[in-house]
C-alpha cells in the first residue's frame, strides 16, 4: 500500500511537471502571439515619411485585351477609348486599331490629373516597345519636365485632362524604317529618314505602317496655362509584329 | 501474487521473436499503446529484445522488478525529454519573435513582405507550441521527439538570424553614426637624391620632416616620431603634392604621407619620374576618431535634397559627386567635379589647391569646399571605400555596365588590405558586361585606359551607382536588402538617419509600383548626369623649379551644373507653359547636355605669377598644439579626434580678400615655442582664379 501510495505520488508528480511545461508553452505561445500581432501593428504603422504615391486603382479585366492594358488610374475618357480598342482588336482591323491606340494614347498621355509625377508618363504601353526608354527619357526631359513644379503650384486635380480626341481615318503608309532596340546615342544619325529595307543598319528595322492625324481638345477647369499646348498631331503607327505601336508623333 | 500483478499477467502480449508485456497500472481498460506512441501514465508496453516468452513465464518476477525499472527509467527520459523540448521551443519563441522585432526597424523599405514575415513566424510558432502542447498533454513520445527536434532547428535558425540581425544593426548604426574610428595608415616617406641620406628614423633627429596640413597621417606620423624619441622639426604644406615637391626639393629630409602615396599623386607628369628614387623609411597604422556633421532635418519623401558623395582613398577624396534628388520628379543629377579640379580650399583660407586635398583636412572642408564653388547647399554627405564598393557590389550580385576595352585594372584586396591588378570584363560592341566587386572597382578607378581619362572614369563612377540602384531596386530577396546594409555599415558612413534612408527607399519602390516597366524599375529614377568640365592646366612652382599640373574648371560649367541642380530642387520656379511633344523612332533621342565639354573662355596655361609658396602659409591660432613641433600633442594610443580639427579651422582668423589683391592671412594668440612661420601670404587672387 506504501509503495502503491508512493507510486501514486510519483505519478502525480510526473503529471504536474507535464502539465507546468505545458503552462509555461502555452503562456509563451501567447505572450509570442501577442509580441507579433504588436510588431504587425507596428510594420502597418511604420513611418515611411509624409511623401504620397498616388494609390493605382484596380480596373477590371475589360479594360484588358491581348496587346494593352489601361494605364494607372484611367479617366472616364481613357475607359471609353479603351473599349472601342478592345473591339478593333476584336476585329483585328489594323488601321482601326491604329486609330484608337492614338485616342487611346493622348487621352492617357496628355492627361496629367492622373498622374503621380513626372516618372509617371501615361501611354507607354502603345509607344514601339524597341524606343519606349527613349521615349521616355524624351519625356521626362522635355515634355513633362516642370510636371513636378505644377504638381506644386496647383495640385493634381487642377492639372490638365484631356476631354476628347478626334481621328481622321488612318492612311496607310507603306513601310517605314525605325531604329531598333539596339541603337544608341552614339550611333544615332540624327539628320536619318525614312530608308528603303535594302539599306537598313543593324539598329534598323523596317516595319508596315499608317498616319493617323488626331486633334484633341482639354478640359477647361484646370489651372494650367494650355495656350500653347498641342492640340493636334501626325501619328506614325507601325505594325510591329502584329502589335500595333506609335513610332512618331510629330 | 498481488493484484496487480495479476492484472500484469493478463495483459501480457508476446510477440514472435521479443517478449512484450504491456503494464498497466491504473487500469486495464485503457488502450494498448504502441511500442511508437507511449502512454507513459496509463500502460507500459515493455519489450525485452531477444527473450521469448516462454522464457518469460518461466520466471516471472524478475522480469517484472526490471519491467519496473525500465518503466521508472522510460518516465525519467520523457520528462527529461519534456523539459528540453520545451525549453527549446521556448528559445525558439523568444528569439523568432526577437528576429521579428529587430527586423520591423527595416520594414518601411517594404511593408507588405514585412508583414508577410511577420504573420510566417506567428504561423510557425503557433504550429510548433500547438504541436508540442499536445505531445505533452498526449505524452507521446515520438511527438516529443519531433517537437523537441523541430524546436532545435528553429532555435537554431533564430540564433543565427539574432546573430546576423543584431551585426546589421550594429553595421547601420555605424553607418549613420556621426562619430566614427577610422585606420590610418601612414609612412615616412624620404627621397635618394637628398644630400643627406636617411637609412633609420632615428637619422631623422634634428632634421626637417614635412607634413600635409591637416590630415590624419599628419598626426599619425608625429605621434609615431614622438613614440620613437626623435626630435624633428616639422614643416606643413598644403597639399600631399606639394608635400612630395618639398621632399624632392631637399627642403624636407622626408615627408610624411599616405604608404599609398604615389597612386595620389601621380597625375602630376612632373613628379611621377621622381617615384623611382623615393621610398618608405617606415610605415604605421593608427585609429582615428573623426565626426562629421548631422545632416539636414529634412522629409526626403516630400522634400528636394543634395548629398555629397565622396569615394575616399588615403585620406584624399578620389570621387567627388554632388548628387540631388527630387522626391516628386525622381529626377537625380549627379554632377562629378574631378578631383584635380583647382580650386579654392575654404579650410586653406581659400588659398587655391586640388579639390582633393580638402578632403584630407575634413569632410567638412570638403563640403564647404564644393558648396563654395557651386553655390549649391549640400544636405547629406555619403562616403565610401574601395572596399565599400566591392562589397556593395558583391552584394547586389555584381554590376552590368559597358566596357569596350580590355585594360588591366587596379582594385583592392580586401583579405591583405593591398592594391592588385586583375583583368577587367570587356565587350567590344559597347554591350554590357558583368562585373563583380573587385572588377568594378577596378573599372571605377581606371581612366589611363580611356581617351577622355578622368571623365571616363567619372561617367564609370556614375554608371556603377545607377545600376546598384537599379540592382536594389529589383531584389525582391529580404537577405539581400540586409546583406546590402551590412555592406554599406561596413564601410560607408553617412549623416543621413537610417530612417530617412529606409523611408526614401521604401518610398521609391511606391513609385515604382506605378513605373510602366516592372523589368526596370530603377527606371523610376531619371538621372541626368554630368561633369564640371575644365582644361589641363600647370602651375610654376618658383621655389620647386618646376610646373605643377592642376585642372581649371570653366566658370560656365560651375553656372550650368549649379542651375542644373537649383533647378532639380526648385519647388517655387514657374513652370514654363506646356507645349506638346515631337518624337521619331527613327532618331534616338539625345538628352541635352548638362554641361558643355568646353565654353568660350580664356583659358591659361601658366599661372606662374599665381603660384605662391604652400608652405608654412598660415598660423593658426589656438591649435598650434597640432602644427608645431613643440606643442605637438602627447598622445600615445595615437587618437586624434578630426573634430577637434575642424574646431582649429574654424578658428583660424583668416582676413581673405577675395577681390583684392592680397590675401593676407593672419593667426592671433600663437605660441611662443612654436616654429610659426606667420607670414602673409601676398598672392594675387583675382588673377589666380580662372573661376570665380
């Protein structure tokens, strides 16, 4: 009886270790799941300095087809273009699509309300993929490179937006020759023209094309000062591979 | 027999080749564990390797007093099992949460992995104190095992990440510090065609030794030659070079200078054949203590800013880029201003020199050096080593930038602290080509292989930055983020905070959510790069006999780079009216030029009548404790705190005319043990300087 007494003792000892190690993990289980919930407020509430960064809203799969996407936060505009590009790429009518990747491309491209700062150049997505960084630099040098003062000055609501865009009919106009992804400064020829296929360089190609001439008009309610903004321009489409893309505008 | 016993009898189970006796001991009901997952408070199932069981029933007591102990012993190890696995799954919870906690001072570079690492590790220690709960309220066994190996693991992995998190802190914290030890290594440096000949330092008792003013191995050699009894005068120059023409002149018996002196000084044509005939007497290594600056209190994410980085190589600045960046255009221009530029030193009372010997005295003679001759105010300082640019580079996975030509370059080994030559990656069609550290800093540094010389190897300075931005930029890789802040705590040093970097990152990777090619979204930056041109230029040095090279900026250069940056901070200039846009694919775009090559400027070639003996100059007063001989200071570990320094050169009264014609400089309250050589300096500054 002793020993049983004994055995018992033995027993609930060994019961009370397990069940105190099982207190001791369980209370650090908690005190390790309140600490890490914390450090996620924390991260949540983690100071990244009071600069902001226009949120990119979601549009949904319509404004989506198999060469473009919409660009960033797309306006009323840029939402109705889109979908009569989506149908001329339905159709697979290239001079049709050339003309609405031109709307497509002013109504994005000269509408700053839309935009977060000069990196921020709408419309890339329909320039020749070959010169989209040349394009780009050319932008941001030229174009959009006091975008940041008006940004400043008036705020981005009362940038300009662009209200409609207009096109003639798309002309087709025989091949042109452009330069190609490897062309760089240094080899640039910049008195070059449009060459026959035959004499085309290495940072040449040659590609199908069309003109669209476009005109567009802005919306008055801005505080920018658009006496002398384009209003018009030529177009230069080429058919890149069977994607549709804007090698000039001139 | 007992009852127990008895109830032991009924539930022995044999096997075919082992005896196994299940035991129970509370009651019979319960289950049969298996010999895996033990119940060790319920029923024993005890196996005896290689006895049968008629062996068993022959003799039943003696197994039983044994199946006893073996039971007693089988409970001990599982406690003992228990208490281990549980200690260490409580180490693995305090140093995972530890890691997570050291690890959120990262998390604006970006918040969503962040938050990702977060929830894992709660997820991953929920699932372990789950696991190993229920092995103990089950006690079972084979659970326990698992647990207690899964919680060594963690425990393991947790120590090695508290290890790394707690050494990048450390490097981050060193990177922003203001205040900051340094190795200098310096050398006695002594020239064969002197009439007198040093074979030993102690030749140099009673001789003349001459230093640069102002510079850590200054201080190092002085206390060096104090440690070793030797009684020398001591004589200051300017500049390292004109330190070295002293030495060539005889008017020193040997100069103290950087034991890598000749790779600072071998721009100069006219001194470089000297190289041959001069050597190292003696060479030493001291800790320098050095604080720089607090940088400006500013919000990089709203707010235009300018930082100066400076590549530094034996106390001179080899690089020297005046950056600024505007948060709002993400536009960054890095104007390179090449470091033989000459032009006034503030902390020389603006007595003319090579911009890099600035550098030598303080960084921030330096800054107000460049700020001086820019008008641009400068926000933040960044400094580097070669060997922040090997491990930077090697961090980011190497550097793909173009080279055309095969060259052997000269880098550094970080393992023996020495130069050495290595070929360098080449393409010959102008593509790129992947460089690792070593190679990279090797490229940075070349210009004797390029036609264009220094403005080679500035534009390679600026195409290496851009694309470690451009490599940062696309990691996705935690580790590589913090493999970068080890590198940078390592050997750059900075007076931005940690939070101002770690913000504007985590802010420019916003933007580049928005950047229309996710491939490169270094590509949200655009860098307008530059250099401050100039012409090569010399100067006679009357009392060397000989032309010293120096590079004359255009003062039309200084105005395009300043307007350039002026412009790029501006948030209060009008904008000029939009126009509209013209653009070819049948052209490339050229970016217009942020500095001309050359401007229509009279240029010199000699500024003979400019040049006016650089040493001895200037008297300071109050720190004459630095520049003299007999105030030298007694200090035996060698610590020299360059603050101090800095304190000295802004005590210096200097009355500098910068239009007259004299630049008269004068040092009050020096002392009376002092060798003060107080002399005006008579130098025509309106003609010594081309740039105004």
């Amino acid at each position: 009886m002793e020993k049983a007494g004994l055995r018992r003792q033995r027993k609930e000892k060994f019961r009370r270790q397990m069940r105190s190690l099982l207190i001791i993990l369980l209370v650090f289980t908690i005190i390790s799941a309140i600490a890490l919930l914390w450090n996620l407020y924390r991260i949540r509430n983690s100071q990244t300095g009071s600069g902001n960064t226009l949120q990119t809203s979601g549009v949904s799969s319509e404004y989506s087809n198999k060469y473009y996407s919409i660009g960033n936060n797309p306006t009323d505009i840029d939402k109705t273009y889109f979908k009569e590009l989506n149908k001329a790429v339905e159709a697979d009518d290239k001079a049709l699509i050339s003309e609405d990747i031109v709307k497509c491309f002013v109504s994005e491209y000269y509408t700053w309300t839309n935009k977060d700062g000069t990196y921020d150049i709408g419309g890339m997505q329909y320039i020749y993929t070959d010169r989209q960084s040349d394009f780009e630099k050319y932008t941001r040098d030229e174009v959009f490179a006091d975008m940041d003062l008006y940004l400043d000055k008036y705020g981005r609501d009362r940038l300009m937006q662009v209200k409609e865009v207009t096109t003639e009919n798309a002309v087709n106009a025989g091949q042109v020759t452009v330069k190609n992804a490897l062309a760089t400064a240094s080899t640039a020829d910049p008195n070059a023209t449009e060459v026959p296929d035959s004499t085309a360089s290495a940072d040449e190609a040659t590609y199908d094309a069309y003109t669209v001439q476009a005109s567009w008009t802005y919306d008055e309610d801005t505080d920018m000062d658009l006496s002398q903004a384009q209003k018009n321009a030529v177009f230069t489409v080429i058919d890149h591979d069977g994607r549709m893309e804007i090698a000039a505008i001139q | 027999m007992n009852e127990r016993e008895d109830k032991f009898r009924k539930n022995v189970s044999p096997s075919e080749d082992d005896e196994t006796v299940k035991i129970s001991f509370r009651n019979s009901r319960q289950k049969e564990s298996s010999s895996n997952d033990e119940d060790l408070t319920s029923s024993r199932t005890i196996v005896f390797p290689g006895r049968n069981h008629e062996n068993y029933e022959d003799d039943t007591s003696e197994p039983i007093v044994k199946k006893k102990k073996h039971h007693k012993i089988q409970v001990r190890k599982m406690l003992t099992r228990s208490r281990w696995m549980t200690a260490l799954a409580v180490l693995a919870n305090v140093l995972l949460v530890y890691d997570a906690l050291l690890l959120t001072k990262y998390s604006s570079l970006k918040q969503s992995m962040f938050v990702k690492i977060d929830l894992a590790v709660l997820a991953v220690l929920v699932v372990l104190d789950l696991f190993a709960m229920a092995s103990l309220f089950y006690k079972k066994k084979n659970w326990v095992i698992i647990a207690l190996v899964i919680s060594i693991i963690l425990s393991a992995g947790g120590s090695y990440a508290a290890y790394a998190l707690v050494r990048i802190n450390s490097s981050v914290n060193d990177l922003t510090s203001t205040t900051y030890t340094k190795s200098v290594s310096a050398a006695l440096v002594i020239y064969s065609g002197n009439s007198d000949p040093i074979s030993s330092v102690s030749d140099l008792d009673g001789k003349t030794v001459g230093f640069a003013r102002g510079t850590d191995t200054a201080e190092v050699g002085k206390s060096y030659l104090e440690k070793k009894k030797v009684s020398a005068e001591y004589k200051e120059y300017n500049s390292y070079t004109d330190l070295f023409s002293g030495l060539i002149n005889g008017d020193i018996a040997s100069a103290v200078m950087p034991v890598q002196y000749e790779s600072i000084i071998d721009n100069d044509s006219t001194l470089d054949s000297y190289f041959a005939d001069t050597s190292i007497l003696a060479s030493f290594d001291s800790n320098v203590t050095a604080t720089t600056q607090a940088g400006a209190d500013k919000d990089l994410t709203t707010e235009p800013f300018t930082v100066l980085i400076s590549g530094e190589n034996e106390g001179l600045a080899d690089t020297i880029i005046l950056v600024s960046v505007n948060p709002v255009s993400m536009n960054v221009t890095m104007t390179s201003i090449a470091r033989d530029s000459y032009v006034p030193i503030t902390c020389y009372g603006n007595v003319k020199s090579k911009i890099n010997s600035a550098h030598a005295v303080s960084e921030s003679c330096l800054v107000d050096t460049v700020e001086q001759l820019t008008g641009v105010n400068i926000d933040y300082t960044v400094e580097f080593t070669f060997a922040s640019v090997i491990e930077i580079v090697d961090a980011v996975g190497g550097v793909d930038v173009a080279n055309d030509r095969y060259f052997v370059g000269q880098s550094w080994d970080i393992a023996t602290d020495s130069l050495k030559n290595l070929d360098i990656p080449y393409d010959e069609s102008g593509g790129l080509v992947h460089m690792n550290g070593e190679e990279a800093l090797a490229f940075v540094r070349e210009r004797h292989a390029f036609d264009d010389g220094d403005f080679a190897r500035q534009r390679h300075q600026q195409a290496v930055i851009e694309d470690i931005i451009a490599k940062v930029m696309a990691t996705k890789d935690p580790n590589t983020y913090l493999n970068i802040l080890q590198a940078a705590g390592n050997n750059i040093k900075t007076n931005m905070s940690a939070d101002q970097v770690l913000n504007f990152v985590s802010y420019a990777m916003q933007k580049a959510t928005r950047y229309y090619n996710p491939s490169d979204l270094a590509g949200v930056f655009n860098f307008i790069t530059g250099r401050i041109t100039g012409y090569d230029s010399s100067i006679y040095s009357p009392e060397y006999g000989f032309n010293l090279y120096t590079y004359e900026l255009y003062n039309g250069a200084i105005e395009d780079a300043r307007k350039a940056i002026e412009r790029n901070i501006s948030t209060t200039d009008t904008p000029s009216a939009f126009t509209g846009a013209s653009w070819n694919a049948d052209t490339v775009y050229t970016a217009p030029k942020m500095i001309q090559d050359t401007y229509d400027e009279a240029v010199s070639s000699d500024n003979s009548s400019d040049y006016s003996d650089s040493s001895s100059d200037y008297s300071y007063s109050n720190d004459s404790q630095y520049y003299y001989q007999d105030d030298a200071p007694a200090n035996n570990d060698t610590q020299t705190d360059t603050t101090t320094q800095d304190v000295h050169q802004d005590d210096t009264q200097i009355n500098n005319d910068q239009s007259g014609s004299d630049s008269t400089v004068t040092g009050g309250g020096t002392d009376s043990n002092s060798t003060d050589t107080n002399t005006d300096q008579n130098t025509d500054t309106s003609d010594q300087e081309p740039v105004q």
